[in-house]
C-alpha cells in the first residue's frame, strides 16, 4: 500500500513524543521558557495540548475517534504519558485498517480541501515541531537528551564522529513499564566536553 509510509512514520513518532516526555521530571512541568511571557508554553500546556489538538485533528479532519477523553485525571506526567500511549495506539490501528481510496479521499482542514494524506503529513509535521520545542526546553533546564532521530550531544556528537543512536527506551511497552518503576532509560556516555558542531574551529566565535 503506497501510504505505509505514513502509519510508519505515526508509529515511530508516537514512541519520540513519549521519550522526550519522559525525559522531563515532575517539578518541570509548570516551567517556561521564559518565566515571564505566558506566550511559551510550560510543559503541562504543551502536553495538553498534543492530546487536545491530535483528538481534534483524527475526530474532525480524518474521521477517527477512539472514544475517549483526550487528557488524563489526574494531569501528571506519568498519566499524560500512558493517556497518550493508549489513545495514539488505538488511532496506529486504525490507520493500518485503511486503504489507499481513503488515504487519497478528500476531508475538510481548517475552510479548505484536502487529502487524508496530506493532512496526515501535516499532523506529523504539527507534532514535530512542538517536540522540537519541548526538547529546546529540556537544555534550558540542563537535562541529557537521548536520541529521538540519530546522535545527540549526550550520545557522543555527531554522526560523522560515529557517535551511537541510543533511545531512551526499545518501544512503548518498555518505557510505560520503565516510567511507571520510576524510570529505566538506557545509559548514556559520559560527555566528551567537545563542541557539538560541524565547524569546531568557529565554536564560541560571534
């Protein structure tokens, strides 16, 4: 089916967006960017908003709804996280039922017309960028990042350093299990103290 791609890709991006949410602690969640400018999302808003936005767009745009509340009682990390692992995995079976026709037919998003497919892509897109901006405030508040696409700076660099890929977890079975023990993820180096760039010799430059 030519839009296997897609459910693939829902299903390892369900599994990054977990990750990074384990990578915060309990006392993290009410933290801004800026403490000052309620216009940057704390933790607990970005998470409610992820469940809220994805329910809206699967119900209204793409026709699936897994009967549900979207956000946990009571609102804490560890409930988000199993509240999304349940709903998202109930959605990831939905999308594997559906055939190329549906992926091709045309849905309403936002006032204009569009195919499933494209609003799915979107959808992935709307989500990445938001992960991308709680792992921004994962290094305002100096946490280690696992990786969530290739190496990172607490992996060992940069890939064409051969740094490792080393996930927090090995599926969403293993970091439910993991976060409920109070935590199990995977090890990481010990950090080299290096520069994390392709232009070391430009590091701290203006």
């Amino acid at each position: 089916m030519r839009y296997e791609f897609l459910i693939e890709t829902y299903a390892t991006e369900r599994i990054k967006i977990l990750s990074v949410w384990s990578e915060f602690r309990d006392g993290d969640l009410e933290v801004r960017p800026n403490p000052a400018d309620k216009r940057g999302r704390s933790m607990h808003e970005q998470m409610v908003h992820q469940c809220v936005s994805e329910n809206l767009w699967f119900k209204n745009m793409l026709g699936i709804d897994v009967g549900a509340p979207p956000l946990p009682t009571p609102e804490t990390r560890l409930e988000f996280i199993k509240r999304y692992a349940e709903d998202s995995g109930k959605r990831l079976v939905e999308l594997q039922s559906k055939d190329e026709a549906w992926w091709e037919g045309e849905t309403t998003f936002f006032d204009v017309k569009r195919s499933r497919a494209w609003v799915m892509t979107r959808r992935l897109t709307h989500s990445s960028h938001h992960r991308g901006q709680q792992m921004a405030m994962l290094r305002m508040l100096g946490r280690s990042l696992h990786s969530n696409y290739g190496p990172t700076a607490d992996t060992g660099g940069l890939m064409q350093d051969k740094a490792p890929t080393i996930y927090a977890y090995a599926g969403v079975d293993a970091l439910l299990a993991g976060e409920s023990g109070g935590g199990a993820k995977s090890p990481l180096p010990q950090p080299s103290g290096k520069a994390v760039t392709e232009r070391p010799g430009a590091a701290g430059k203006g």
